[in-house]
C-alpha cells in the first residue's frame, strides 16, 4: 500500500508539472524570427 501511495504521488507531481509546462508557454506573443517572408522575383 505504502509503494501504491508513492506510485500515485508521482504520477500525480508528473501531471501538475506538465499541466504547468504546457500553460507556462500559452502565449500571444509573436515569433521573432522565421515566419513569413515576400517573395522577390528572380532577374
């Protein structure tokens, strides 16, 4: 029972820190390099 509990804690830090992760780095901020570029005939 002991190693189930330490088993559920660890998935359950492994959840909360991914969780954090992933809404750590939701942001509205644009790249800053690639992207879009104009296209410029060749001579």
């Amino acid at each position: 029972m002991k190693l189930f509990r330490r088993a559920l804690l660890a998935l359950g830090v492994a959840v909360g820190m991914a969780t954090a992760l992933r809404f750590k780095g939701k942001g509205d901020v644009p790249p800053q390099q690639g992207g879009w570029r104009d296209i410029t005939p060749d001579k």
